[in-house]
C-alpha cells in the first residue's frame, strides 16, 4: 500500500509546477512537512466496490502539490567583495621628475607625498629614463625610472604586521636594514602569576613590606631558570643577539640608547621589562604592576637585494630613508621593461600600476606616447541580494500520506486532510467523536446536496492547525473537491 502511494506521487508531482507562486486564499500555510493527508482503505460495501484507487490517486495529486508548496523562491543578504580602479589624471612625459599626489589622484588610498616625512611615502616617476620606442612601438623603461620612498616610521610593503619598526645601518661597510616587529604592553598580575613572552617568562612569588621590590622567578628561552629581585621603576633587559647568544642587563632608566644599538646590531629577540607598582590590598591580596616591550626580527634586507620581481632595495643609513626602485640590467637578470598596449609596470605598493597611454593615427596604427596614467584597484564589500530556492519539504512521504486506519487521534502539530467520504474513509468516526455527530451530520446533509465539500475545521488539538475534509458522493465529486481546495491553497 505505502508502495503504491508512493508511485503515485511521484507519478503526478510534475502536473503541479502552475501552482507554485499562487495567491493563496485561505489564512494558514500548508505544505507537506506541517501536514498529513488521510486516505480511505474501505474497498467494498454491501457487495458494491468503492473507487478508493481513484480516491488515491486523487490523494496523491494533494500530496504532490503539498511538495510543491513548499518549494519557493527566497531571498538573502550577502556581502561579496568588489575590485573597484581609481584612476589619475593623464600626466605628460616632460623628463620631469614627478612625484603622485592627490590632486592629480584624489581617490588614491596611499598616504603620498612630495617627502618621505610622517607616515608619508613618495611615489616619484623619473620622466627622464622612459622613451618611445619607434621601432617596437612601446614605452621603454631605464634602470630607476621608478622609485618608492619612505623613511624609518612608515612600511608601507608587506613587511610584517601592523607594529613594525624598520632599522637602518651598515654592517661591514654595507648598508643594512632590519625590519622588527613590536609589542608593547602595560598591565597587573597577582602573585603566582607568570608572564610570558616568546621564551621568557617572569613569576611574581612575593613583594617586600616597604613595596619597593618584587621576588620572582624567571626563565630564559633556553631552559635556564634563576631567582631574581626586581625593583620598582628599573627596567630590565633580555636578549638574544644576531648569532643566537642570550645576555640580559639592568637600567636604572629607560634604555633608549641601548635599544637602538641592540636593533642596530641585528638582534634577534628584545625583551624589555619594568616593574612600575606594588600593591597590597585587604586580605593581603598582593599585585604587581608592569610594563614590557617587546621586539623581533622579521627580515633584514642589503643594499641590491630584491624585495620582489625587478624591484631592488636602496638603504640610506645616514638619512633614514629606504627606496624600492625598478631596476633593469639584462645582463644580471633585470630584464628590460617594455609596455605597449594594455600593458602595465605594477607596483609594489598600494596596488597601483603604471600604464601609457598611446596617440594613433587615422588607421588606428600606435604613433607615441600621448600620457601616462596610474590606476589603483581597491577591493570594497558591498551588500547584495541573492536568490535562490529553498524547500520546505517532508523527509520521508510515508509521513505525508497515510491510511484511515492509521489515524487514531488527532495530531497538534500538524494539518489533517481526509479524502474521501464517510463510507470509505474509517477518520470519519473519529471526526464524529472530536467534532460530535451533529457537526458532522451537517456536514454529510451538504456532501448529498452539493455533491462535495471543501471544509475546513480548527484543530480543537491545537488551533494552529486545521482538519480539512474534502469529500464527495462518488470519486468525481471528491476529485472537483481536491481541485478546489488546491486551486485556494
């Protein structure tokens, strides 16, 4: 029987897409996963055969437009990320130097300038080293016609995180740079606690009586653990030098001079720590006030390393300045750079690139160079509407349709349909005992002398829910009735 229910329902499901987006009239929603359709299983009276396989088939046109109705065209919000160009305005080639700004380029996100000063970076184009090249059409670009500037405050390269300090100075007579992370903290532990930071760690055990001294335990990055007073107001250095050794040294103030030199010499890890208060509250409670900065080294470059591509680092110790700069030397690996159409020299910063623009002749053929132009593309999250379909359907159909004789009560999570009359459908007694027989009596008087009934009742079980009975005099009758109610529904 649940085979043949079954088969039917996906025999019929496809009849029923016109009815998906209906306006539907009745106040309550319907679908397969919040109902339940009831079939008859009487199949002969009083010698007479009953048309319950009609009546099932009827059943399971219901039940396949129930699917249907559960299946509908959403809507929902998502944020989707958009490259977005700015672009400058034409600059000529006059052999100029030229520094970007943004007057020339309003929207440009890089915070540039004519100086490396601040947290300012120049972007300079030496108009001087770039030609027309006649013969192959193109712009030609000459070692150092590009040029990134910054100084020591600003790293506006994919350098480290975000608190970044870069170092410069020479080593050998060679100019060098360190790039170092840095962090830097002020806070209160309790006694017992350990603070650590990337192989250190300081346990506070106790404080003296006149709150000037902390007694702890510290260890050290390789193993080695020793106890240690720490006064109030000093400030206390640990190590690791450039070949991996580990020091540690006492200040009576802050060690500015001694930071930078340490930095200066390449030192891998800095770790600098200050005791800045005791306190000693009710019950004995016992905290330690602290500050630290800590320090390490994330790359170090030379003069005529590569920092990417064709793109060759320039240390100036003396002024604190660092520039990237395009460079070109077949001879050693720097190809020639060379753009026509469509080309472009990309930067390594700010997501910019260069590209020329070309004049051309009647027939389109390219005859110079008529300007330059930078253009920066930015990623920017916008919001959208997707749609798409979801389905609130049933699992399994054998919840959705089910036989007269497996209905025993009433359920209050779900919507009821009978289909079928009282001679072939046994959910009609219980109808009777829910409803009483004169409710239901009305309800047969209106089957013999309309022919069928669309009726829909409050689940006295929950009246969230309905009973639905859609029955006719013979299967014709119930047929018009399930028509009725889907067209509605």
């Amino acid at each position: 029987m649940r085979g043949r229910k079954l088969l039917a329902l996906l025999a019929v499901i496809f009849v029923f897409f016109s009815y998906i987006g209906a306006a539907g009239a009745y106040n309550f929603a319907i679908n397969s996963r919040n109902s339940v359709i009831v079939l008859p299983t009487t199949k002969i009276v009083n010698g007479t055969p009953l048309h319950i396989g009609e009546d099932a088939i009827s059943g399971s046109r219901l039940g396949a437009f129930l699917v249907l109705k559960g299946i509908r065209t959403s809507y929902y919000t998502d944020k989707v990320k958009v490259p977005v160009e700015y672009h400058s305005v034409l600059i000529e080639d006059n052999d100029q130097y030229y520094k970007l700004n943004k007057i020339d380029m309003p929207d440009l996100s890089l915070n540039v300038s004519d100086s490396p000063t601040g947290k300012a970076v120049v972007v300079a184009v030496n108009f001087s080293k770039i030609s027309y090249n006649s013969t192959s059409k193109k712009a030609h670009f000459e070692d150092r016609s590009i040029e990134i500037i910054f100084n020591e405050n600003t790293t506006p390269l994919e350098l480290g995180g975000k608190n970044t300090i870069t170092v410069a100075t020479q080593v050998n007579g060679k100019d060098v740079m360190y790039i170092y992370n840095f962090e830097e903290k002020d806070d209160t532990a309790g006694f017992g606690a350990t603070i650590s930071i990337n192989g250190w760690s300081i346990t506070f055990q106790d404080i003296d009586v006149n709150q000037e001294t902390t007694f702890t335990q510290i260890q050290e990055p390789d193993g080695n653990f020793f106890k240690k007073i720490l006064e109030k107001g000093k400030y206390y250095l640990f190590y690791e030098d450039k070949n991996g050794n580990l020091d540690r040294e006492e200040f009576a103030s802050y060690p500015s001079s001694r930071l930078s030199e340490l930095q200066e010499e390449g030192a891998k890890k800095i770790f600098l720590f200050s005791p800045t208060g005791f306190f000693i509250g009710i019950g004995g409670i016992k905290q330690v006030q602290y500050s630290y900065e800590y320090y390490e080294k994330l790359k170090e470059y030379r003069d005529g390393d590569v920092y990417q591509g064709q793109w060759v680092w320039d240390i100036d110790p003396d002024s604190n300045l660092f520039t990237i700069y395009l460079h070109i030397d077949p001879e050693n690996g720097f190809n020639k750079v060379e753009l026509g159409e469509n080309m472009w020299v990309v930067l390594p910063v700010g997501n910019l690139k260069l590209h020329p623009i070309f004049t051309k002749d009647d027939k389109g053929k390219i005859t110079g160079i008529e300007a330059y132009q930078f253009v920066q593309t930015e990623t920017v999250e916008s919001r959208v509407q997707v749609q798409t379909t979801s389905a609130d359907v049933v699992d399994d159909v054998h919840d959705l349709i089910i036989t007269d004789e497996e209905l025993t009560s009433l359920p209050d999570d779900k919507n009821v349909i009978i289909v079928g009359g009282w001679v072939s459908n046994k959910a009609w007694s219980l109808l009777e005992q829910v409803y009483g027989k004169s409710t239901i009596q009305n309800i047969k008087d209106d089957i013999m002398s309309k022919g069928y009934v669309v009726k829909i009742l409050n689940n006295p079980e929950n009246s969230n829910y309905k009973v639905i009975i859609l029955a006719g005099k013979g299967y014709p009758e119930t047929a018009q009735a399930i028509e009725e109610f889907m067209s509605n529904a």
